[in-house]
C-alpha cells in the first residue's frame, strides 16, 4: 500500500510494486506561458532572432550592419563548405572591426595548433583572389613593423 509523507513544501509519495504495475492518474498542471520562454539565437521560423542576448551586442554595435550581413550570409548559406561563399562579407565585417580595438581586440590569427582544415580553407581563399603563399608571407612582412635586435 502507497502512502504519502510531507517534507516541508514537498509531498513524498512511495509506492508498492502493485502500485507501479497499474497505469498513473497522477495529473500534472504544466504551465507554459509563451511570452516567459526566450528564443534562441534561430527562430522557429528559421529567421535569424536579432535581438538574442547570446549576440552579446554585435549586431548593433558599430560594425553591426556587416556582422549581420556576414552573419546572414553563412546561416543562409547553402556553398559546401557551408559559407565559403561569405568571404567577402566576413572580410567587410573584419575591416570594420579593425577600426574600433577598443571594441573588438584583434584576436590571434590561425596558428600551427589549428586544424588543417581551417587552414586549407585560408589558402585556397588566398589562392582564390591570385596569391599564392610567397604572396601572403610577403604582405605579412610588409605590413608588420621591423624590429632592431639588440
């Protein structure tokens, strides 16, 4: 035989094996209210939400406009690898950022602990606008300042 036993605000129920073995009536009141539940960063819909607090403010801060551009452009994306075809925006959004360091520090670019795969990716972008690996190296050089050796 099942009895119930209170625990402060909980009610503990135990039951009997012959309890278990026939079907619950146990009701239980969910209450859902659509305008407490927060979506996510996609919408049911498939739309991209905005608003989504995860954005962390990106995409209205001052390069908000290109982060939305390139942000669409790869959840849109249907190129394989998906949004090889977004570089033109991601590169947009990358100038822009570049503007405001106290905004956006610069991060670390890809190091020899990446996976191939990124970069396989960054050579065949290189590759794809005419430079070749001498080409890159040559511009890193050029734009980084020359430093004495004492």
């Amino acid at each position: 035989m099942s009895y119930c036993k209170e625990d402060g605000k909980d009610q503990v129920i135990f039951a009997t094996k012959e309890d278990m073995g026939e079907p619950s009536k146990a009701i239980i009141n969910i209450q859902e209210d659509p305008e407490d539940e927060q979506p996510g960063l996609i919408l049911p819909n498939g739309d991209i939400n905005w608003e989504c607090p995860c954005l962390g403010g990106m995409a209205t801060g001052p390069c908000g406009v290109q982060f939305r551009e390139a942000f669409s452009c790869f959840h849109y994306s249907t190129a394989e690898p998906k949004g090889s075809d977004c570089y033109e925006a991601f590169l947009t959004m990358q100038e822009c950022m570049s503007n405001y360091p106290e905004l956006y520090p610069a991060s670390k670019g890809p190091s020899s602990g990446d996976s191939p795969e990124l970069s396989e990716l960054a050579a065949s972008k290189d590759e794809s606008f005419g430079l070749d690996a001498g080409d890159v190296r040559d511009a890193k050089a050029e734009a980084e300042p020359t430093r004495a050796q004492s």
